[in-house]
C-alpha cells in the first residue's frame, strides 16, 4: 500500500511551494499531487535531500556506513566520495572496502575512481594506481567519476598516464572531478577543456568566475579546516545552475553540528533567493552526476526530507528510497560491525629521530599554516639553537613539524611550522594528506616523540600529548577511520581536540585538520613530505632550489 506524505512541496526546478501530497510505493514517488496552491503554515517543507558534491569520507574519521548514520540527520542523503584517501594507503582494496561498507545502509554513495594514487613522486604511498587500475574501476557501475584531478601540470603538458585516465572516463561517459587551486587564464581553459568539469579549490571569486566563465561547474567548498563560503558564496545568485556545495573534508565533531543544511542556512541569510541555494545544494549534483537519488518528482527514487521552514533548514525527516532514517534529530540507522583493512609497518622512534642539526644557518624555512585555508606561505625566520640542535621556538610560534613513513624503515623527516600555537606537548596523526604517512608537530622533542609513539603503537590515529597527559583515537581502518560508533568517535575526538586547545595551547579551530594538510604536496606554497621539505610552486624539494 502506497505511503501518504503531506506537507508544504518545495518544487526547487519550478520555484514554487505548495500545499500537497507525495505518494511512495516500494521505494519511487509514484505521485506528486497539489491540495492547495499555498503553502500551509503549520506544516513542513517536503523538499529533496541534500548531497555533499565532494567529500572523503575518511576525513571524518568514520567508515561510510558510520558517515551516513551521523549525516542523515542533517538531511543529507547522498553524497560524491572520493575514496582518494584509503586508496593511497590500501590501493584498489581500499576501493572496494568503501564502496561494500557503504552498501550496507541506506544511504547513496557515489565513489569515484582515484585519479592520483600516488598524489606525487615526491613522497611515499602505500599503493599504485595504474591508468589499468583506474580503467577497471570506471568499467563498475559503482563507480560514478573519475575522482579530483589533482596532476594539473600534467593536464597541461599532456602525460600520458594522466590523459590515459581522463579518456578512460570519457570512454565510459563519466564526469571528471578537477583539483586546480589558483590556475587561472589560458592554463585554466586548458585544463577545463581537457575534459575537466568541476573544481572545490577555488579560494578566490575571481579565480572561480575564471573557471566558471569557461564552462567549468564550481563547488563551495566549507570543511573544517578549508573555509571558502565566504569568498564564492557572492557568486551564487548569478551562477546557481553551475555551482554546488561540498565539504571535501569534515571531521566527526563537526558533522554532528551539521553539513550542507548549514550552508543553505548561511547562503539564505545573505539574502541569496532560496530557490537558487536549493538548486546548488540538492538539484545540480544529482544531474551532473547522474546520481541515483531522486529530486522530488514522479518516478524518482523516495529521497527526501522534511524541514520545519526555508530559513534554519533544521531536518525533521529523512528518507531514502522511502525508508525512514531519521527524525528529530536522531538517526535511525543502527550502527553495525566493519571490517578491518590496514598497511602499516613502522617502528617506535627514538628522541633523537627528531633532531635537526644545525649547521650555521642564519635563516630556516618555515611552513606558515592558514587558518581555513588548504594553502600555506613559505617563511624563513632565525633559528632558536641549543648547542648543536635547531629546536621548537614557542615564543615565536614556529614549531618543529615531523612526517615519519609508515609503509617502511626510513629518516625521520623534520622541519619548521607556524601557526599552531602550541606552547607544550605535541600532537600526532596518520591522516595526512594524501599518501598518509605519520605526521605530527610539537613543542619539544620529547613530546613530538611520544606522540608520534601513541598512533604507532595503536597502528594508526590521531593523539596528542600534553605533559603527564596522554590521549589517542585509533584509527584501525588504513590509519584513516574507526570502525567504532561513530558517535563514541566524535566524543573521543573532541576530548583530544580540547586537550590540544586548552591544554597545548592551539588557536586554530581545527589543528587536527590542518596539520593533516602539511603533507599536501600539490596545494601551494610550502609542505612537508617524509622525503622532505618540498616548494609547491617549483613542485621540487627546497634543497634543490
């Protein structure tokens, strides 16, 4: 028997609400009928499900399945993973893990085939990509895209593997992600017109309307350390049809606050017509993708939900394929046992892995971390020397920051960062974009050390040290993501990120997150592989300059 769902329609395409019915029969809409031409006051909004355009699920610590509990409840019903992250440790099998975990609830995942594993040559991952590799993924009707693009330079000079990948995606008639932070001009059409449809790494309106006066669709990208809202959100009411909101990285803190729901919120209160802000966070994923979550209409899939009104956007109801999965604020998905992948081989290190020698420098380099951006600033600043070894300077903020291999036996890889704030302690983690390898940055030697111990010793995780105080959340999935509650998740990653604020010192709103892009090679200006320091302008390690 057909379900009978009343309520005030939102029909995003026709920009109208009305008064009506929705009837839901083995999980399809099989009618959209009107009752009265004006909305009902003391009713709800019926409107379709929010998708998040781009995301990594294992930056939220939480294997889908988890991922898809907390985000129902924010009315998100689909989303466009990349699974870039598991794939540079795990390779294919990673893949494949998250696309059979997210089939165990129901929730529409889109995963994509990695383009870039690994992200560079200039640092090491635990796995290889080949353009076979990534073509036997296009061919699985699972697989939806080819995931974020981020070799631009190779675009533009046409390598071979790069534009082998990019026709495997054509072949098959799938969209390709683009990762291009900064590329403007004649290198931006280039790009685009190699195939290239979307871009999350605007930072600037102007470098967005560049990509988007070129036929390219741009994402609005807020995460919890990358915050571009503010900067694009201008950009909306005049190009609505090609743009989308994304959070392409949120930690589990942040996803219990909220998801692409917040976004609608903030973009209506800026007086953005909400019609426009829906058609970007509900409509346009869906048709650039070819998702296989349906948008409200008779004959679609039973994807949406139900809000208390078109300003807060607070989720009432959630449904998928007709199902039930939240209300109120809880999620009806039981939690579930994962499985468990891994690839790490490193041993405990010693104080001394975390020296730097100093050999009469007057000036050293220095990452200078951003907050709410993926990028940095190369700095050099005077030493602070104790005999022969360069240390941490808390007066002056600029920390040593360490990124240690965790696929093999290898030197410690140690330089200098700003920003963090950390008057003592320390803090580790084996979420470190993109190949994943143990990064962490500390006040001291010592501290830098037993940190980094925490997360070997737990065979991945996040942890952090302050004094007598030790803390760490295993990530026993690649190092990437728990297979515990994700609720359980977010409290115990909240208790380390307190201790890293009140007890440590940090003034950054998510240290966990941006020290986890300290390693991102491909996004300018300064970063840290365990190869060594690396200049993303150059793309070559600094002692080579």
């Amino acid at each position: 028997m057909a379900q009978k769902i009343r309520g005030n329609i939102v029909d995003i395409p026709g920009k109208k609400i009305f008064y009506g019915e929705l009837s839901v029969d083995e999980g399809k809409i099989i009618a959209v009928e009107e009752i009265a031409a004006k909305p009902l006051e003391t009713a709800g909004f019926i409107m379709p499900g929010f998708v998040d355009s781009h995301v990594h699920i294992e930056s939220s610590m939480l294997v889908p399945s988890e991922f898809a509990r907390l985000a129902v409840v924010h009315g998100t019903v689909a989303t466009i993973s990349d699974p870039h992250e598991i794939a540079n440790v795990c390779g294919m099998e990673g893949v494949e893990y998250m696309v059979a975990n997210g089939k165990t609830v129901p929730f529409k995942f889109h995963f994509g085939a990695p383009s870039c594993v690994p992200a560079t040559v200039f640092e090491t991952a635990g796995a290889t990509l080949t353009p076979a590799d990534v073509d036997t993924l296009l061919q699985n009707p699972e697989i939806n895209y080819l995931s974020e693009m981020m070799n631009f330079p190779g675009v533009l000079y046409n390598d071979a593997e790069v534009m082998q990948k990019i026709a495997a995606a054509k072949k098959y008639g799938k969209p390709v992600d683009g990762h291009a932070p900064g590329l403007r001009g004649a290198d931006a059409k280039k790009y685009i017109e190699a195939g290239i449809s979307t871009d999350h790494e605007c930072f600037t309106a102007e470098e967005a309307l560049d990509k988007l006066t070129f036929g390219m669709k741009v994402l609005i990208r807020e995460g919890s350390a990358a915050k571009n809202f503010e900067a694009l959100i201008g950009l909306l009411d005049e190009h609505y049809t090609n743009m989308m909101f994304c959070s392409d990285d949120k930690h589990p803190d942040s996803l219990l606050e909220g998801h692409i729901n917040v976004l609608c919120a903030r973009a209506v209160a800026k007086g953005v017509d909400v019609f426009k802000v829906l058609q970007a966070a509900c409509i346009n994923p869906v048709l650039h993708y070819n998702m296989r979550n349906g948008i409200l209409r008779a004959g679609d899939a039973a994807d949406f939900i139900v809000v208390e009104n078109l300003i807060e956007f607070k989720v009432l109801q959630t449904y998928i394929n007709g199902q039930l999965v939240a209300e109120k604020g809880k999620t009806l998905i039981e939690a579930a046992p994962a499985a468990v992948i891994n690839h790490f081989n490193c041993a405990k290190k010693n104080t001394g892995d975390f020296k730097v020698h100093y050999k009469g420098e007057k000036e050293v380099p220095v990452i200078e971390a951003l907050e709410g951006q993926l990028i940095t600033n190369k700095l050099y600043a005077a030493p602070l020397v104790d005999g022969e070894n360069i240390l941490s300077n808390t007066s002056d903020d600029i920390l040593k920051i360490a990124v240690v291999n965790r696929y093999k036996a290898a030197p410690v890889a140690v330089s200098f960062v700003k920003n963090f704030g950390l008057k003592t302690g320390a803090i580790a983690s084996t979420v470190a974009h993109d190949s994943h390898n143990i990064i962490a940055v500390g006040a001291d030697d010592e501290s830098l050390c037993r940190a980094v111990n925490l997360v070997i010793e737990a065979g991945g995780g996040v942890s952090v040290v302050a004094g007598d105080t030790e803390k760490v959340l295993p990530l026993l999935v690649a190092g990437l993501m728990s297979n515990d509650d994700g609720y359980k998740v977010a409290a115990d990653y909240t208790a380390i990120d307190t201790i890293t604020k009140q007890q440590c010192g940090s003034r950054l709103a998510a240290p966990f997150m941006t020290l986890s892009f300290m390693a991102l090679l491909v996004i300018p200006h300064l970063k840290l592989s365990d190869l060594g320091l690396f200049d993303g302008d150059r793309f070559s390690f600094i002692d080579a300059v």
